[in-house]
C-alpha cells in the first residue's frame, strides 16, 4: 500500500476521539446522529449533500465514508459526480466573488 498523508485506517479510529474528551466528544456525536436522522431532508438525501460538502472542505476520510454511504443508499455515480461539481462551483464562485473586495480595495489604493 502506498503511504499518504492521511491513513484510509484512522476513519475507523474516529469513534476515539472521545478518549481524551468523553462529554464533549460524546455530545458531538449525539447531535452528529442527530442531524444525519430523515427530518425535512431525508437521511438518503443528506447523505450526497455531507459528499458534496466533504469535497469542498477537502476531508479525504469524509469523501471516503460518503462515497461509501451514497452507494449504499443507491446513489449512482452521475448523481454523486454531479453533487461533487455542485460543491466545486459553489467553491469556485466563492473565490471569485472575493475578487469583489480585491476590486473594492484595490480602487481605493488607486485613488
């Protein structure tokens, strides 16, 4: 196997992060549960959105676990691939629309 900077193993080590902190850990992943519940979203549907979602925060364990997880609730590749591309525009045009405040003050140095 090839060495990375991030150990496909440690996604299964999640669960230890209450070891150094159990109230705190454990309240976090009661609401995690929480908020992954059918609701007005169900939990099918917040499944490809947490994908998209770990795209854009680049977690590579995220995108494994929700790669994996979409499929098992019978997302096919197109929808998980378009949700991705939903993720990177949203990304993209975030970047861009700060060029916004580059103009702003950029006009007020070149005064």
């Amino acid at each position: 196997m090839d060495k990375t900077y991030y150990d496909p193993a440690d996604l299964r080590k999640f669960g230890k992060i209450t070891d150094w902190q159990e109230e705190v850990g454990n309240k976090f992943f009661d609401w995690y549960g929480e908020v992954f519940k059918d609701g007005h979203l169900t939990a099918k549907e917040k499944s490809l959105i947490a994908l998209a979602v770990s795209h854009a925060v680049q977690c590579p364990y995220c995108i494994d676990a929700y790669t994996e997880e979409s499929i098992k609730k019978g997302y096919p590749e197109g929808a998980m691939m378009e949700a991705v591309h939903v993720a990177a525009a949203i990304r993209g045009g975030a970047s861009l629309v700060h060029g916004v405040q580059m103009m702003n003050k950029a006009k007020k140095l070149n005064v």
